[in-house]
C-alpha cells in the first residue's frame, strides 16, 4: 500500500482579490491601497452579522428568572431532572436556522 503524500497546492498562501475582474495584479494594488490608507478593513459572513444580532437581542433580553435556576439546578443535584430531547432537538433546529440563514 502506497502511502506518500504529496503537495499539490503551493506552499506560499498567494494574495487574492474577490472583486469582480480581480486577479493577482489587482490584489497587490489592493494591499498597496490599504498600506496607504493606514487602516485594516474586515468583512463579517452574513453568519457572523447573524450571530451578533442574536448576541445583542440576549443582551438586552430579559433577566435571568433566578428562582427558576434555582429549581433546575437542585432538579439536577437530586437527579430528578428529566431531559426532553424532542424540544431540544428543536430549539438547536431552530438556532441553526436563525444563524445558518436555511428553511
């Protein structure tokens, strides 16, 4: 059995530019345009800007229900917390549609 494994892709990470017509010219332009400017720039996923809107709504949610933590953590200490996987299930479908943007 063969086993050798070979490179196939350059070893060097090679400047790109997502702009439409873009290419290796217009990428070192690019990093030019940005090293006069003196300013770093970041482009978020649409993910990303999802996931800091559901931070943000947790943050300015309601307040931690105190008394109801305090039931489930003694639920969980005694050993009489009952998992419900179904509704589990369903609040992580439910997250990854919200954050993954699918139906």
């Amino acid at each position: 059995m063969d086993n050798k494994i070979a490179p196939r892709l350059p070893l060097q990470p090679q400047p790109r530019d997502n702009r439409p017509g873009g290419g290796a010219g217009s990428a070192a332009a690019t990093g030019a345009d940005a090293a006069r400017s003196g300013a770093d720039s970041v482009q978020l996923t649409d993910s990303a800007r999802a996931l800091q809107r559901t931070e943000q709504a947790r943050a300015d949610g309601a307040p931690v229900d105190a008394a109801r933590v305090e039931r489930l953590r003694r639920a969980v200490a005694d050993g009489n917390y009952q998992v419900d996987a179904t509704r589990i299930a369903g609040k992580l479908l439910a997250l990854e549609q919200q954050v993954g943007g699918k139906s």
